[in-house]
C-alpha cells in the first residue's frame, strides 16, 4: 500500500489556490475547485461552487464506498447520476453491473488542469496511483473545508 499523501496534495492545492488568487481576483475555495480542478463551467460563482460541494460529496462517496448510503436521499441520488456524466469523472470510473457501485478506476488516474501549481510551476498533468488519487481526493475534501481566506500580497 502506498504511503498517505494526503497532507502533500493538501499543501499542493492551498499553493495553488494562493497562486491562483494572486493572478486572479479573490476567490472561495470551492469557486477554485469548481474552475480549475473539477473544470465546470457556468459563468454563475454561486452555482460553480454548489457544482463544486455536490462534486466533492459524490467523490468521498466513491472513495469511501458509501455511495448507497449517499444516494438514499432523492436529491443526493439525482445529483450522483450528473455528477458521474461530468467530464471530471468521465473516464475514471468503473461499476461493474451496478451504477451506484462505482470505483475509481485500478489502473490510475491522470489530471490535466491549469490551475495547479508545484512551486511556482505550472503543473499542466499530474499522474496518480489509484491509492494517490484517493489520497488526492481526501485532499481536496480537507482543502474545501478550511476556512482560512487567502490574503493578497500584492
């Protein structure tokens, strides 16, 4: 089993968050996930970061193998079966003969963005193991729940 990587990725998304605020206007954490991790487009902040929280539930779900429990809720249900169309999730899933039984594909995961950043280098592709994706994603679920607010330094 891999080594948890999770305190690493965390610290890869607050740089880029950081980053990302100082090129672009101020922004929330989950606007930053909404537009440069889980690449949504609305044009709305307000809906990006609704897309952004409902994106992160459906994730932990997978992670954790608790997606019939997620999806007793009707509106939990309807937002699991958009949220798995999302280009996000296209492609790095697989569910056998059950759609609610969904895992993070075996063989790994690579994630193209251009909102991340190792230092101050723009890192356009980033490939995980299937245990470092989990760990990215517990990342992202610890990152989106920190209240602290990005201060500007310029």
């Amino acid at each position: 089993m891999s080594q948890d990587k999770t305190g690493n990725y965390k610290n890869l998304l607050e740089n880029s968050y950081r980053i990302q605020c100082e090129l672009d206007d101020e922004m929330s954490r989950s606007a930053f996930l909404a537009d440069y991790i889980f690449c949504f487009t609305t044009y709305d902040s307000d809906i990006g970061e609704m897309f952004a929280r409902k994106a992160l539930e459906v994730c932990a779900a997978i992670s954790n193998q608790t997606i019939i429990r997620y999806t007793e809720n009707e509106d939990d249900y309807r937002w699991y079966l958009l949220m798995i169309n999302m280009s996000f999730f296209a492609g790095r899933l697989n569910w056998g003969t059950s759609i609610r039984g969904a895992w993070w594909n075996h063989e790994g995961q690579t994630l193209e963005a251009c909102g991340l950043w190792e230092g101050d280098e723009q890192a356009l592709s980033l490939n995980f193991t299937r245990h470092e994706w989990k760990d990215f994603i517990a990342a992202m679920v610890e990152f989106s729940t920190d209240t602290q607010k990005i201060s500007r330094t310029a």
